[in-house]
C-alpha cells in the first residue's frame, strides 16, 4: 500500500498538518493524491487535504469555506469505508479513527458555527510520524 517514499512523504504532510501549516500540507499530500488517481488509497490523502483546507477557511474565520470542505472530506472518509481502504496501519500509525471521529462530529453546514471547528483545528496526528 505505501512504498518507502509514499511513507517519507506522507511523514511530511502530517508534519506540516500538525504545526498548523495546512497549505504546505496540503501542496506535499496533492503530489501524492495526483499520482494515484487509480488507487483508492487516494482518498486517504484527499480527505486530509479538505481538512486541512477546512483549518485554513477555519483561522481565517470563513464559516461557508470550513462547511463546503468539511462536507467534502467527509464524503472521502465515507469512499475510505466503503472502498476498505481504512486498514490497521491506517488505525495503528496515523489516529485514523479520531481523525474520522472528530471529523464527523462536526454538524451539518445548516446548524454548524466557527466554534464547531475548534476541536478539528486542535487536532494532532500523535502517532505518525513516531
């Protein structure tokens, strides 16, 4: 599934992601998501990119830019389910499943507030890279 060089640039997206610089990860992990358009691992990277375009609408204070990306990342987390991509290594090595969890928490764009992407926006991948 990931090759030593999908692994090294995976390492650096998340990087990125957790010092909340969300433009550059999103730039490292669309190489990535560009390459394997017939993969559907693909959608593990898309659904970080919307989210980290999601913490950018965020900090900006853009309500209607963090609802259109949540929604959206939210579909790629769904196609992840369904497509069976979401495996241990994802769970084990990169906090998939709060990932997901904290992801989905937030309500639909109709009721959501700015305030409701707080949690997201404090998120941390603690285990990936170690």
């Amino acid at each position: 599934m990931f090759d030593a060089d999908h692994l090294q640039r995976i390492a650096e997206g998340i990087r990125l992601f957790n010092e909340q610089k969300y433009w550059e990860c999103h730039e490292v992990l669309e190489d990535l998501w560009m390459e394997d358009r017939q993969d559907p691992v693909r959608n593990v990277y898309w659904a970080i990119i919307q989210v980290a375009a999601a913490c950018i609408h965020y900090r900006d204070g853009n309500i209607v830019g963090c609802q259109g990306m949540i929604a959206k990342a939210k579909e790629k987390f769904r196609r992840c389910r369904d497509l069976s991509v979401v495996s241990e290594l994802l769970r084990r090595e990169l906090d998939w499943d709060q990932f997901e969890t904290v992801t989905l928490r937030i309500p639909e764009s109709s009721v959501s507030k700015l305030g409701d992407f707080r949690e997201l926006f404090d998120f941390r991948f603690t285990k990936f890279p170690a």
